[in-house]
C-alpha cells in the first residue's frame, strides 16, 4: 500500500541537515518538513 508521508531531508545551514516528514515543497525550491511538533525549512538534500 501507498503511504503518503515521504521522508526527506532538507539542509538549513551551511552544516546542518535534518530529515523528517515532507509536508510541502515551497515555490523557492525549498521544503517545509516536520520533526515531531517542529517545522524546518530548508534546500533539498
């Protein structure tokens, strides 16, 4: 079965990377994803 919740990881510094849920892809080329009840937005990795 299909699961919705994609992993993936964002960078949100010059080197820090963190990984979690893909909640959306913004229209910078950036994502928003979340890491239990926090949200980060970074440059796919």
């Amino acid at each position: 079965m299909w699961n919705p919740k994609m992993l993936r990881t964002v960078q949100i510094g010059s080197g820090v990377s963190v990984q979690g849920i893909l909640i959306k892809a913004l229209e910078n080329g950036k994502l928003l994803i979340r890491v239990g009840d926090k949200t980060f937005e970074g440059f796919p990795v």
